[in-house]
C-alpha cells in the first residue's frame, strides 16, 4: 500500500471553517479511497490539518486524483485561507503494516524522526524486538517511512509514527515510562539524526479517534 501524508496550514481564525468545509465532502471522497485519520493541530505549529489516504499504488492514487478532480464537490478548500501545503508519500513501516483505526484516544502524538540513509531496516528490526513491550504502555497506532533508496520526492529518510493517548497527562505518564524502560529508546536513538513530535487532535469524522 501507498500512504500519501497531507498537512495544510491555514491562515489564522480560518482552521475552523477548513475542517468544516472537508467534513461536508468527507463522504464522497471517502467512496475514492480510504482515509486513516484527520487530525487538527493541539501543540506545535497552529492553523493546521493533517490527513492520511491509503492507496493500492502510484497508479490508483493517479485514478482517485483524476476522479476527484472531476467532481463538482472539489477541492473542498478556500485556496486563499491556505498558506501551505504539504505531501509525502510513504510506505507502511513493516511491524505495523496495516494502520490501526477507530477509537484509541483523544489526543495523538505524531512523533516525525529523520533516520540515516540506509538504516530503516535496522530500526524495523529493533522495533519489531521492543515494540511488544511499549505497546504494553500505549498503543501504536501507524507506522510509516520514506527511505531514500524507494522515493524521490517528500521528506527522504523520514520514520514517522502516530500515538494515541487518553489525554496529556496520560501520554506524560507513558512518555516518563517509556524512559524507564529497557531497550526502547536505544533500539532507534543510534540511527536518528532529528527527532520532532507534534500533538494533534482528532477531527468528529476522523478514523482514528
């Protein structure tokens, strides 16, 4: 599968009317293809939307851009309330090869690492040791990367994986427990070169949630 990893920025006091305007076509671009989550930003920079779409391949996600377009309901957005816009395309980290949905929590931690060219392998090994146990804490929601050797466009060498939690105090608690527990920060820490983490909320009509 191809996930194509879409965030926006808007201009202030117009994030509200933007998940609006989506969430009245949300519907009938989801009969396109499959949406994994749509978050709006909590901590981090502000005025934003995040989404995820699944696609079979590069060729499908071509045919829903082209049937998309042709529709009357779109874009769904004011193009003068957009400051930026953002895509990656990724692939599905291999211990978490289908993303998790539904109801998980109220707050998500997108947590963006940029790893050394090469070593996605090395990290999809170590996780597969230590995960068990970190999910004993909290679930992992979706896991994706962009290895340099396998795209050529969007953010190369970026891992990039999605948390959710109850609320903040409950990801403070797993955050403090998962620094005390062995292995975990370890297992990725000698192949990243920079770390990002950002809280997003989910949308009513987001699949995770």
């Amino acid at each position: 599968m191809l996930y194509e990893v879409r965030a926006y920025t808007f201009t202030i006091g117009s994030l509200d009317e933007a998940v609006e305007d989506f969430g009245s076509i949300i519907e009938e671009r989801t009969k396109l293809s499959r949406l994994i989550c749509f978050f709006r930003s909590a901590i981090g920079d502000l005025d934003r939307i995040f989404h995820i779409w699944e696609y079979e391949n590069a060729a499908h996600r071509e045919r829903v851009r082209a049937e998309a377009q042709s529709q009357a309901w779109w874009p769904p957005l004011k193009a003068e309330k957009i400051l930026y816009q953002q895509t990656r395309l990724m692939t599905a980290a291999p211990f978490r090869a289908s993303p998790r949905t539904g109801a998980m929590g109220s707050v998500y931690e997108v947590r963006s690492d940029t790893i050394h060219t090469g070593t996605m392998g090395k990290i999809s090994a170590a996780w597969d040791t230590h995960l068990p146990a970190r999910e004993e804490l909290s679930p992992l929601a979706a896991a994706f990367a962009n290895p340099a050797n396998e795209f050529a466009s969007g953010i190369l060498n970026e891992f990039l994986h999605i948390w959710p939690y109850r609320d903040l105090n409950h990801w403070a608690e797993v955050d403090e427990a998962a620094n005390r527990l062995a292995g975990w920060r370890d297992c990725s820490n000698p192949f990243l070169k920079a770390r990002k983490s950002e809280i997003w909320v989910p949308v009513e009509y987001s699949p995770m949630h």
